[in-house]
C-alpha cells in the first residue's frame, strides 16, 4: 500500500543530507572528519531567548496559538519590518510558520495549479524545485553563473517569463552562492515585472542579517508591487535558532489566508513556545546581529584567500550568507592519488571526502555544476584545518 504517491514520486533525499550521512559514517569509522555540509550558524540561541521560551512554557503558553501566529510575535514581526526595511505591514499581512522552508511550501501549495511555472535561478537552494514539483508546479531554471554574479538579470527573468508563470522567487543574500542584490539589481527585475502583472514575487531573505553589504529588500525597493510581493524571513539564521522552527511570511492578505489555511490542515500553527523565544529575539537587543555578521565576514575571508591560493580553485567573492561557491573546473582531468579521475565536481568532492575526510556539497545540487559549497558557520580551526586538507588534496592531484 505504500507506493509513493505521483507528486513525490521524483523527490530523494538531498545531496546535502545525504554528503552528511557519508561523513557521519566515516566518523563513525574513526576518521578525522570536519564536515562543512550544513548552513547552520554555529553561535548558540542567545541565552535571553531561551530564558523567554522557558519563561513562556512556565506562564502556561503551552496551548495552540492562532494558526497564523500569536498577535504580539506578528505585530512585533510588522515593528520589525518596518524598523528594518522601511515598511510596515499590517498584522493581517503576516504569517508565521513552522520556518521559512513551511512558508515558502505554504505559498507554493496554496497557489500552484498542474502545470503552473515557477521561475528561478540556478544555483539555488535545494529545497525549490522539490517544493515546487511536489506542489504540481513546473520549475523554470534559469542559469545564473559566475559571470552574471550568480543572479538572475532583467533579460534572462524577461525571456523566461510565459503565460503559465506563477511565481518568480528571487533569494536574497543567496544560497549557495552568497550573492546579493543591489538596490539597482532589483529595481531592474522590478522593471521587467511591472509589465508581467500576472506574475508573483517570492523574495526568500532569510539571510537578511548574514550580509556585508548593505542589505535592500524587495519590498522596499518596488513597493509599488507589494499586492503581488512574497516577502520570507525568519529567526533560523540570523538568531542561531533553526531548531525552534520560526519563519515568517509578509504579503497581500488574500495570499497570507490561503497560505494560513494550508498551514490550518498541515500543522495547526507554529509551536508556541518557540514563538515566545521569536519574540524576544526580534525585540530583544539587536547588538549580536552586528557582532556575529562581523565574525562570519572574517570567516569567509580566512577561506576565501586560502582556496583561492590553492590556484586549483577559484573563488569570488560572496556578499552575504555564510557560503562560498567556489569554481573547481581546473581539478578535471586530474587524478587523486588512489586513482579517481576527476571529471566532475561530484568526483572532485568525494574524491577530497575519501583522501582528506573534509566533506563538501557539489554544485550539481544545486543546479550549477563545476561549482562547490562550502558554509563556513564552523570554527576557524575547522575551517583553517579544512583549508590546510583542501590545499594538500589539491596539491597531491596530478
Ligand atoms: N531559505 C533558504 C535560502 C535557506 O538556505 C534555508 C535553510 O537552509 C531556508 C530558507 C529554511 O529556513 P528555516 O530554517 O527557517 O525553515
């Protein structure tokens, strides 16, 4: 009776998830393994969080919430907002879900019909187009390389857009690539969907406060396109908070009660202790914000140069998240020393998985090959070691 139902029948398990499984069973075998796998901030939740959960459980906040989320986390969601980015919605405009991943599935589940395309750029997070098909609808990749800084351009968003699109999802700084986008950048994609009023936005900025540059949100750019503006965010990043499950949707109330809705028969709301622990975050001291961003800059440039001076890989620079998407096409038609002929960045991974036990994502999951993923939330020794094993596999391919 359980045969996979035909709209999962194409998702496996992530690239991701299954390169930290490999790594969890060399460790177990005894290697030395220093995994750079995961996008998870390696800070702890900031203690006055915790303290609000464990407050908010004791008080008896222990009962269902509405489902869209509690009136003081979405009212402090708008204060947020506008304190920010400049604009603040009204409380009716908020959703808050079980992360960014379940409002971004909330959305896509509650407006894509069969056949219904979805436009975005490769490399990108893993998770899209899985969502994307699961929901029935159709992803329309577009590449966005190197040479376009990992981003999609008004031309490349202009010629994929047909009468089927339903949605184009831009994400902000970005995963893999870290990526940004400048004020002008959206400005310009913003140009190219005024004359497209059929089609969404879904602005994925869930890095928002991962970012060396100055950080410009979607909505604040074009909030002449805010009745057709998906705006995700959430605590999993920026607060070192990805087990508490919080993300937030901001967008026209049409969207965020069909959104709510889904969410009423899938989970009933958001849990509500972590949605006190949300609250004392975003209204809590914003200092850490500053300090961890600062850290996580200087981590990225401790890697950058030392990939780079491995004159295998090639890495540019990244302007927010804490990922680096470096280009390793100059390791192909190499071999490493137990006799792997490098072809692919696949082989390139696994290859440096076996000889130096540092594990890496390929670029093909997320839609650009030639191309890794390293996230670099992991201590500078870790991250000082991996470079030191990266720089000697590099070294021994002949
Ligand atoms: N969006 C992007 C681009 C991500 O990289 C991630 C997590 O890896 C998420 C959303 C999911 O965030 P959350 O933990 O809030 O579900």
């Amino acid at each position: 009776p359980f045969r996979r139902a035909a709209r999962i029948s194409e998702v496996e398990l992530s690239e991701i998830i299954q390169i930290s499984e490999a790594a969890a069973a060399l460790k177990r075998e005894g290697r030395d393994v220093i995994s750079l796998g995961t996008g998870e901030p390696d800070f702890p939740t900031p203690q006055h969080v915790v303290a609000a959960a464990h407050e908010a459980a004791m008080r008896g906040e222990t009962t269902y919430t509405p489902t869209a989320g509690t009136p003081v986390l979405r009212a402090a969601i708008a204060a947020a907002c506008e304190r920010e980015n400049g604009y603040r919605p009204e409380q009716a405009q908020v959703i808050v879900s079980a992360g960014a991943k379940q409002v971004i599935f909330n959305a896509f589940f509650a407006t894509l019909d069969a056949g219904d395309e979805v436009i975005l750029a490769a490399p990108y997070w893993t998770s899209y187009p899985d969502m994307i098909s699961v929901c029935g609808g159709t992803p329309v990749i577009v590449a966005a390389g190197a040479e376009a800084g990992f981003k999609l351009t008004p031309a490349a968003l202009a010629g994929a857009i047909t009468e089927r699109t339903r949605w184009v999802l831009l994400n902000s700084p970005g995963n893999p690539s870290g990526a940004v986008y400048s004020p002008a950048e959206l400005s310009a994609l913003a140009g190219v969907l005024r004359d497209a009023p059929h089609v969404g936005i879904l602005v994925d900025e869930i890095y928002q406060h991962i970012c060396y540059v100055p950080f410009a949100s979607f909505r604040t750019v074009a909030p002449d396109l805010a009745e057709r503006t998906l705006i995700v965010n959430g605590v999993s990043k920026s607060y070192a908070m990805t087990g508490w499950r919080i993300g937030w949707g901001i967008g026209p109330r049409r969207l965020i009660d069909a959104m709510a809705a889904v969410q009423g028969q899938v989970t009933s709301g958001a849990s509500s202790v972590s949605q006190a622990a949300a609250l004392a975050a975003i209204s809590g001291d914003q200092q850490l914000l500053a300090e961890r961003n600062d850290d996580f800059r200087d981590r990225r440039d401790i890697v950058q140069a030392a990939l780079n001076a491995t004159g295998l890989i090639r890495c540019g620079s990244a302007d927010g998240a804490f990922y680096l998407f470096p280009d390793c096409t100059a390791t192909f038609g190499k071999t490493a020393p137990d006799g792997t002929r490098i072809e692919r960045d696949a082989d390139f991974t696994a290859a440096l998985l076996r000889a130096e036990g540092v594990a890496l994502v390929p670029g093909r999951a997320f839609g650009l090959p030639g191309h890794f993923r390293l996230s670099y939330a992991y201590s500078r020794t870790s991250l000082t070691e991996a470079c030191a094993r990266i720089a000697r596999f590099c070294q021994s391919l002949a």
